[in-house]
C-alpha cells in the first residue's frame, strides 16, 4: 500500500510539474520569403514558405495570419476608430480632424492580397476577413508535429499614415513595418488574431531567411543579419566590405537573416547615409539616416551614446543577445521592431536622445521577453520607460533626484480626469488615447518604481535581472513579475498586482491627527483610498534630528530593509506592529513632546503613488 501511495505521489508531482512547464511552450514558425519591390508604384510581389511547428498539446484545425496592410483602407477598422475616438493620433488625421486614412485614393491605400495557399503542398480554403487572414485547414496539425505552408502575396505600400508606409513628412520613401503575411500567436491562451485597429503586437518566435529585390540606388537597414555583403556595398564599405557589384543589373537582392524573431521590418531610401559602431559585446551598432546636413551632427553625436545605453541596458537586466542592432530614421515617431527601431530623425538632438534610448529598451522587455503588448502594454512600455529614465539619468551631468517625477504627475492628472481605465483594459479598448498612454507608459512605470517602495530599490534591481533571465523568450505574463518578486524579496504580492493593475483603485494614506499624551505624542494615520500600502514615516525634530517608522502592510508578511542605508545615512529607523488593511486609522506613540516635533511625512520618497499628496505632512508651527 506504501508503494502504491508513493508512485502515485510522484506521479502527481510529475503531471504539476508538466502542468507548469506547459504553460510555457512555443510554437515555432521558419519563414522563407522572396519580394520583388516595384518602386515606380509602390507595389511589390512575394513568395512565402511558412514551417509551423506545434509546440501546444491541441490539435490545430485553423490558422490565422494577420494582413496589415488592409488597416490602411477607407472603411477598415483603424480608419472608423480615427473618426469615432475623442481624441484621435493627430499624425493620422488631416488639419480638418478627418481620418487620414479616409481620404486615400486607390494607388495611396494598402493592401495584402493572398493567393495560392497550400498546405503541405494541397490548397487550403482561405478567408479575407479586414486584417486577418482565416485559413481552413486540409489537414490538423497534431501536437509536436510539423506542415509547411506556402502562398503568394501582393501587396501595395500606403501613403504613410503610422509607422508602416511610404513617402512620409521626413522624405524617408520606404518604411516597410507589418507588411508581410505575419502567422499569429497561438499560445496557452489560444488564437491571438486582434484586429490591427490602432495598437501593438503579438508574433510567434522563428527564423526569418528574406531576399528583398529592389532597384540597385535604395538602401537598406532593418532586422537580421545581412547575408550577402560583399553584393551590396553602399554604406558597407566603410566596415571593410570588399564590394563586388553584379553586372548589367538594375536591382539588388538584399538576403537578411534573422533568428529567434518574432518579426521582420526593413526601410530603405536612396539617401541613406549609413555608419557602423561597434557596440558592446561586440554588437554591431547600425545607422541610417537622411544624407541632409541639418541633421548629421545629431546622427553622429547619437552614436556613443546609445553604445552607452546598450551597455547600462545589458547591465541592468541582461545581455543583448544578437549581434546587431539597427537605430534608422523611419520619418514616423518612434517604434520598436525585431533588431531594429524606425524613428524620427529630424527635430532636436534630446528628443532624437530619449527617442533611440526608449526604444532601444524595447528589445529588452518587447522583443526578447515579449509579453502580450496588445493585451498588456503596461508590462511593455511602462517597463522600457522605466529604465530608459533610469539611462537618461544617468546619462545627466547633475542627476534628478527622481527622474521618474514626471510619471507621477501624469497619473496624478489621469486620476484627477476621472477617464482612468483598469490596466487589463485591451490596448484597443481605451475610451481615448491619453487615458491608454498614461496608463501604459507612467502607471506602467510607476509599477516598478512604487515596487522599489514596497520592497525595496536592491530587491527590485534583482527581481528585473531574475525575470529577464527566467522568461526571455517566453512570453511573460503579469503574474510572472510579480511571481518574480516575490520570490526574491520573500514578499506576498498578489494584492499589489491586483490593486494596482487590475482596478482602479487608488492610493490615499493621511496623518489625521498629532496629538500630546504626556510625555509622548500620538500619532494617528488614516487609509483613505482602497489601495493598501505598508507606509514610511519621517519625524523631524525641532533640534534638527531625523527619526523614521515603518508600519508593515499584513497581507505582505514582509518587512523592507531600511532605505536610508542605501543612501550612507542611515537614520535611525523603528520597525512598528503591521497595518491590517480592515482598519481604517492606526495609531502608534513616540517618547517625544509634542513641541519636539517639527514635521512629520508619509513617504518622504514620494515613490507611493498617493493620489492626495495634500495630507501627507503634519508640520507643527
């Protein structure tokens, strides 16, 4: 009977254990593609092989590719949601707030038209629906098995309206973002076949093996490694190419290869000036921007700097993990791509700056962890903005004491607008626009830096590290940062993801009253918003002296290291009975007279993200 209770025990702990891991398969997909661009028209023709590899432990009766493109058509999605949302992108509508995308005539528009698809060699049915693309399969795909889809594709490049598209305000006549037939993700969740209606993304990992035929003046930069050198020249003779130009030809063949992707993005002009740094661990830094004197200087003097930042990057979290990385004036703000960012090149030299460095940070936390950025764009962008302050601030010669203030002060008025949205909001459900930024970039921020508060700058600076290490590659959820966190801090924090990512409750702590007991003084602190929080609490004396109190939050089960110690001046810290959240007042004494005391703060760190910063101080006059 021991024996069979003890298989049995072991063979539970196995079916947990594959329980656990499953949650974490990847499909895989290897792409081969051939694309002809016809840069008279704007027009271009490709072959695609697609090798689908199921990871997942179901059976696959459909697929679903997503059609980009055909976002940039009167009458699709996007262009209704430009002409319905209060407060529409102003780079995609015109000076009469008319969608841009409306006015597109035939040869402006985009498309993605798809022919000839096959299964395993046998045709498949297939149906156009806006930006997806539903494919019927001939035959399942059973689980850890393989089919190989091939198709043609035609497509047309839009009028750039957002980030994809030619001939924009910048001169740049070719930014080919989302412009290939592009597998979506299948994953623990199922099919994540969103609608390209205004927001990020979502790709499987594979290997991208791409030929781009384009007339011989253009050129290139974009994601994977570029196979054939020595064919092209151009910018590449400087890196010690030996240039061998084919004969009587007017194209060039551009062959990239990019592994382990989940996306594949190239621009290309006939003014390209390109440079090549080296970066890092030996990482090829590229640079290509427009041959225009107004701009060079900034170009060049950008480029010890991101050399800077990708090291404090890989420092900070983890190292890079490919072997270039390509910064390329795309002519539409900023947007992060598989090795490779399109960004604004013009303007001034700090916005060209902060731009390259928020968008590197992309790689990190988009384009090696890869977390849902449709369904969490928090996890995404609020984590690049944060260690991108942190690299502009340490790029500063007289450093903030809190560069991420401005954070603060944008979720402060988000709050004060009443438009606030819970952050498991879809990226494309946002009411407005500014509420979705402010809540995906600042809240999103303030997440990791309201966490040094909650356990601690060390702890943070490990959980980023520990989470890096643990889930690139694997599409990381919210619970795997906090997961995360915990684990290194000792910390119990399911009720700060919850409060903080999953409502929209706020954080309002006060000192109700200061009051003389003899000779002590009282001391009583009220919770006002529903948001818990463990608090910190400095009393000045009036002889100058510094005293701190930390009241733990019960549902942590967790006491923080004193702060000030970090900073080589410990002041002397009591550590006090925790805070039950039920309890709306606490109290607690000090042996001091009233009269002793000068002020007393909640949070002197102002990283507690309370709403109400009004009754955080207690001065005694």
């Amino acid at each position: 009977m021991k024996k069979i209770f003890l298989i049995a025990l072991i063979l539970m702990s196995f079916e947990t254990l594959v329980a656990q891991s499953s949650t974490y398969w990847q499909q895989q997909v290897d792409y081969k593609m051939d694309v002809v661009m016809n840069v008279k028209n704007y027009q271009y023709k490709g072959k695609q092989e697609l090798v689908y590899t199921n990871n997942s432990p179901d059976t696959l009766k459909r697929v679903f590719y997503h059609l980009y493109n055909n976002a940039f058509q009167p009458g699709s999605e996007m262009d209704a949601r430009l002409q319905n949302i209060k407060d529409p992108d102003a780079r995609m509508v015109a000076k009469t707030k008319e969608s841009r995308i409306k006015t597109l005539k035939p040869d402006e528009i985009g498309y993605l038209n798809i022919s000839n698809f096959k299964q395993d060699g046998v045709v498949a049915n297939v149906k156009t629906v806006g930006t997806i693309l539903e494919v019927t399969l001939v035959k399942p795909i059973l689980p850890n098995t393989k089919t190989t889809f091939t198709l043609d594709f035609d497509g047309q490049v839009p009028v750039q309206i957002r980030r994809s598209g030619r001939n924009n305000v910048e001169g740049i006549e070719l930014s080919m973002a989302q412009w290939y037939p592009k597998m979506a993700e299948f994953d623990f969740e199922g099919w994540h076949a969103d609608p390209y209606i205004a927001r990020e993304f979502h790709g499987v990992w594979g290997n991208f093996d791409v030929n781009i035929t384009i007339d011989k003046e253009y050129i290139l930069g974009g994601s994977g490694y570029l196979q054939n050198k020595n064919q092209i020249g151009y910018g590449y003779q400087d890196a010690g190419i030996n240039v061998v130009y084919p004969k009587n030809t007017k194209t060039l063949t551009w062959h990239f290869y990019a592994p382990m992707v989940h996306d594949f993005t190239w621009a290309a002009d006939k003014n390209y000036l390109h440079d090549l740094v080296k970066g890092p661990n030996n990482v090829d830094l590229h640079f290509l921007y427009k041959n225009n004197s107004e701009i060079i200087d900034n170009w060049k003097a950008l480029q010890p700097m991101m050399v800077y930042v990708m090291d404090f990057y890989n420092k900070k979290i983890g190292n890079y993990p490919y072997k270039q990385y390509s910064f390329i004036q795309g002519g539409d703000g900023g947007m992060e791509y598989a090795m490779c960012t399109l960004m604004l090149g013009n303007g001034k030299f700090e916005g060209i700056v902060g731009t390259a460095t928020h968008e590197l940070g992309h790689s990190w936390f988009q384009h090696i962890l890869a977390s849902n950025e449709s369904k969490h764009p928090w996890m995404d962008e609020g984590f690049t903005s944060y260690i991108e302050d942190l690299a502009l601030n340490d790029l500063r010669v007289n450093k903030k004491e809190n560069p991420f203030e401005d954070s603060y002060k944008a979720y402060y008025k988000l709050i004060e607008s009443g438009k606030e949205q819970s952050q498991t909001t879809h990226g494309d459900r946002y009411d407005e626009n500014r509420p979705y930024s402010i809540s995906s970039y600042y809240k999103g921020e303030i997440f990791l830096t309201q966490l040094e508060y909650v356990i601690g700058k060390e702890n943070v600076s490990k959980t980023l590290k520990k989470y890096f290490q643990d889930f690139k590659f694997k599409h990381p959820t919210p619970n795997d940062i906090k997961r995360t966190a915990e684990r290194i801090s000792g910390a119990n924090l399911d009720w700060y993801l919850t409060d903080w990512t999953q409502t929209t409750n706020t954080i309002d702590y006060g000192i109700k009253e200061v009051k003389e007991n003899g000779n002590s003084s009282k001391i009583t602190l009220e919770r006002i918003g529903r948001m818990p929080m463990p608090i910190d609490l400095l009393v000045e004396y009036t002889d100058g002296t510094k005293e701190s109190f930390y009241i733990p939050l019960r549902m942590m089960s967790f006491e923080k290291e004193n702060p000030s110690r970090s900073v080589g001046t410990a002041i002397k810290r009591t550590v006090l009975s925790d805070w039950a959240w039920a309890n709306q007042t606490y109290d607690f004494s000090i042996s001091k007279n009233k009269n002793t005391i000068k002020k007393v703060t909640i949070d002197p760190s102002r990283l507690m993200a309370d709403v109400k910063q009004a009754d955080n101080s207690y001065e005694i006059k």
